[in-house]
C-alpha cells in the first residue's frame, strides 16, 4: 500500500469511530467504508514483470480505449490509452528501461478521462523515456475526479521495466505513444495490467 494512504484513510476512520460512541450508526458506516475503500484504492500489489528484449508492458492497470496512429513532436508513431476505474490500482509503472529524460506538468481541463479529448486537453504529466534506440513517452492524465497526477521520479533518473514511476487519484487516464515500428499487441476493450500486461514489442522480436 502507498503510504500516502494513511492521510487520507485515518480522518475519517476516527471520525466513523467517534459517531459509533454517539450511536450514529449511519453516517459511522459511511465514514467506516470510506475510510477502508481509501486503502483499498491506495493498494500497491507486486507484478510479475516479463523478460524478454523488445517488450513494451502496460504503464496502467485498466480498460483499453483507444489505438490510433499518432504524431508527437513531428514523429510518427501509435497511441495506446488506458483508462483507469476508481476500482483499479492507481500505480503507474515504466513500460520499457531506460532514463528519464524529461518530464513536463501540462495545466488544462478536467474532461471525463475516457473522452478522447482527455488526452490533448486534461492537466497531464508527459514523461520522456530514452531507451538506446528511441524515445517513448507516457501520460499521467487527470479526469473529472481524478486532479492529482503525482510523478515519484525526476529527470535524468533511470528505471527498469516495470519500476513504479508515480500515481493518479481516483480514477483517470493514461496515455503511452511508441514509435511506428512497434507492434501493438493488445486490443480495444482489453484489461491490460500494468508492469504485467505485454502490449507491444519490437517487430524484430517477433
């Protein structure tokens, strides 16, 4: 579990606790339940991690909702995002190795995370991963709920594939772009996991 869950969990497992002393049954069961559902929401479970040259993993637990051929700063290439229920694990995991070569916080909207406007127009995290051939790059993306999107890395830091690399708070959307020459492998509507989940590699791989 995140530690950061304790913060939010505690208040209001103690308040719950008081309107029991009082006989408040209702809104105790309402705090409680709140309270509880903060540290399921905060859960940080183990993934086993796939080895193999070339493999890109999801960098979210979620459904995905979207595979469209993409341009990111003037390069071609193909999106892949994943949208993240309230009842998904919230950790972001890096997709491939490498160094973290920029990481920039884009203020903007709170769409609902599964419009595709999300992607362009949501406050967002975009990290750059520099691998020895190319440059792959996430988005943390906030939603309608969700408007806290937390990078735990810096720049110039590197990472293993499926290293935790930060979380987003209650439900929300992210975004992987990948070079052209990779070939997607998961499907619309698929649950991917992240750190676990394969969802591209590299053609000469296959």
């Amino acid at each position: 579990m995140v530690r950061e869950a304790y913060k939010f969990a505690i208040p209001p497992l103690l308040a719950g606790a008081a309107c029991l002393l009082l006989s408040w049954k209702w809104v105790a069961g309402v705090l409680l339940f709140l309270g509880l559902f903060v540290f399921y929401f905060f859960r940080d479970p183990e993934r086993a991690i796939p080895s193999g040259l070339g493999l890109v993993v999801a960098p979210a637990d979620g459904r995905v909702v979207e595979i469209v051929e993409e341009v990111f700063d003037s390069l071609p290439g193909q999106r892949i995002s994943i949208f993240l229920s309230i009842w998904d694990v919230h950790i972001q995991r890096a997709p491939v190795a490498g160094r973290i070569s920029r990481i920039e916080h884009r203020p903007g909207k709170f769409y609902g995370a599964y419009r595709a406007a999300a992607s362009r127009e949501n406050e967002q995290n975009v990290i750059y991963i520099n691998t020895p051939t190319t440059t792959i790059i996430i988005k943390q993306i906030a939603g309608a709920i969700a408007r806290r999107v937390l990078c735990w890395k810096q720049e110039g830091d590197e990472v293993e594939i499926g290293d935790r690399v930060g979380m987003i708070r209650f439900g929300s959307r992210v975004d992987i772009w990948l070079p052209k020459d990779v070939e997607v492998r998961v499907r619309r509507g698929q649950f991917a996991k992240g750190g676990e989940t394969v969802i591209a590699a590299w053609n000469s791989t296959t």
